[in-house]
C-alpha cells in the first residue's frame, strides 16, 4: 500500500484547557495517548488561565522587563551617556519587552470575556 499522506499530530507537548463553565471529568486522547490537562497555557506568547486572570501575565512581563533593565542597569547609570540616549536606551530595549505580551490582550482576552 502507498503510504498515507496528511497531518501528523505531536502529542508529547499537546495540552488542554477547560474553561470553568465547561468542567467536564473528560479526559482527551488522540490514539490511545492522553493529553495533558492544565489551567494555564502559553499561547502566542501570553500565559492564558481558565480562570481568565491577567495578573500572572502581569508580573510576568514586569519580570522580564526588570530583566531587561538589570541588564543594560551599567549603562543607564553612567555618566558618559547623556539622558536622551539614556531615554532612547529605556524606550528601544526595556520598554518593549514589557509591552511585548500586552499587544495580544486586545485579541485573546476580550474574546474569552465576551
């Protein structure tokens, strides 16, 4: 026989979300292969809860971005550097890594609300 063409699921890292009107003891399976249930995923960059909480997203991108400061901290105080180039270091580097995730919102979190 030819041999099957077609899609091929990864099942080592599928997951699955249950929202909390839909609580349902159902276990999913593809094959005989158990999916893993969890209540939060990461999707297109954002953490998404079953419970609809942005508060874990939050402090997530506060981290990064205090990441990102500590980071470049050597530069930003120093005083070779003026504070325009100073400013231009926060809103090129640090600036977008905390708004990075919150670009999304708009997308997926008003679609679960409504």
């Amino acid at each position: 026989m030819g041999k099957e063409v077609g899609l091929e699921e990864n099942t080592e890292d599928a997951k699955y979300m249950v929202m909390p009107w839909c609580q349902e003891n159902q276990s999913m399976n593809v094959g005989n292969k158990p999916f893993e249930r969890v209540e939060q995923l990461k999707y297109l960059g954002t953490t998404l809860t079953n419970q609809n909480c942005i508060h874990e997203e939050i402090k997530s991108s506060l981290k990064s971005g205090n990441a990102c400061y500590h980071s470049v901290q050597n530069l930003l105080s120093s005083i070779l550097l003026s504070k325009n180039i100073k400013t231009e270091i926060y809103r090129t580097i640090i600036l977008p890594v905390v708004l990075y995730a919150f670009a999304n919102w708009s997308l997926t979190f008003a679609r679960n609300i409504g």
